[in-house]
C-alpha cells in the first residue's frame, strides 16, 4: 500500500463539531469525486491508526480536502486531529470507494455521511450540470447541517432537510424512512446514492427496494 507524508495547509471550521482540513497534495495524486482513503496521524503513537475519510476537494485542486467529524467523547482519532494546526503531518494510503456519480437522481445523506456527496456537487457546479438533483440531508438538529449555506446555493428547494432530534420550522421533523421517502420522491426510476451510518444506509435501500427502485440505480459504499 503505498502512502504519502503530508502536511496540513488550513484548518476552518464548518459547524461546531465539523472540521475542514486542506493539506498537501502528492504529485499524480487523483481521485473520483465521492472517493476517499485512509488517514492517519503522522506521530509514532497514532501512525498505525488510520481511519476513512472522503475528499471534499476536486480532483482539480492543487490541493486535497478532508471534512471531519470530531467526536471528542472519546480517546480516538478524531480527537487528536482536531487538535492538529497548520504544519502539522498526516499520513495518506491510496484511494478507494464506490460512490460515483452515474446520472441525475437523489443523494440520501445521514449527518457526516454527505462527505462524498460534496466533492460530486462541487465537481458538478464546475461543470454546470447540477440539473435536477437533489438532496434529503437528515440530522439529529440544525446546527449539525454541514456546509448548509453551499448546498443552498447549489440546489435551492431541492436541498430538503429533515430534523429527528428538534422540530423547528422551516425543517422536517422525521427519520428518513419508507413513508419520507414515499411524500419526498415522485418517480423510483431515477439515481439513487446513500451514506451515512450502516443501519441508516441498510433500512433506506430496503425501502426503496420496496417503493420500486432496482439494484442497478441504488449506489452505497460497499
């Protein structure tokens, strides 16, 4: 497995548990939007630690993009990345993954898992073909949304958010099961492309499965 030594650029910070982290980029290194590889932190107690993350870059970019979910309920590795400044080291492997796009449909996203899906928007507002997708993003409040104002900008009304922990207006209030889906989606002969953690995902493709969508237009990370 090869893996390159990198050095972080800019650290920001998207939501108040969400970090973006810019850092170097190994020559002839690309990827796929959606794609992503295992990190680590380049220090001897934490090196063999590493942990999947997406790009949220373009492929593009002279530099590569990580958006990071802290959890700092615990000892772990994202912990220990968020206390990371500019100049300090990661530690990258090669590049994997399923989610690619494959054609206009609707991107299903729980919390951290939309990753993938900001790189495929990007690439796809560069190339001036967002088109009709569009977006249901599910979070526990408000203030979890990750990058809320972009996708805004990007889809409009067809960025739909939907609440389970809070109802505010503006917002849905519900888990994104098979009833959502079924008020939510008007045609299942269309793209489907999900992340987010693995019961959210399984319980999603069952119920589009059962609302009429096939195997061949449901993407997941496998």
């Amino acid at each position: 497995m090869d893996k390159h030594i990198v050095r972080i650029l800019q650290v920001e910070r998207i939501t108040h548990d969400v970090k973006s982290f810019k850092i170097e980029k190994p020559e002839g290194y690309e990827f796929i939007p959606g794609q992503a590889t295992e990190v680590a932190i380049n220090h001897p107690d934490w090196k063999d630690e590493k942990r999947p993350f997406t790009f949220t870059c373009l492929n593009s970019d002279p530099f590569l993009e990580f958006t990071i979910k802290i959890y700092d309920d615990h000892n772990g590795v994202t912990k220990h990345i968020d206390s990371l400044r500019r100049g300090d080291e990661l530690i990258i492997h090669d590049v994997w993954g399923a989610i690619k796009y494959k054609g206009e449909g609707t991107f299903i996203a729980g919390g951290a898992g939309v990753t993938p899906f900001i790189a495929i928007f990007r690439q796809l507002k560069k190339e001036n073909i967002i088109g009709n997708n569009q977006l249901l993003f599910s979070n526990k409040t408000e203030k979890d949304i990750i990058l809320r104002k972009e996708f805004e900008s990007l889809l409009g009304d067809r960025f739909i958010n939907t609440l389970t922990d809070e109802e505010k207006e503006g917002f849905d209030h519900s888990l994104i099961d098979k009833a959502y889906l079924e008020t939510k989606l008007h045609s299942f002969d269309q793209e489907f492309y999900i992340c987010g953690p693995d019961a959210m995902v399984k319980d999603i493709k069952k119920a589009l499965n059962e609302l009429g969508a096939g195997e061949n237009v449901i993407t997941v990370e496998i």
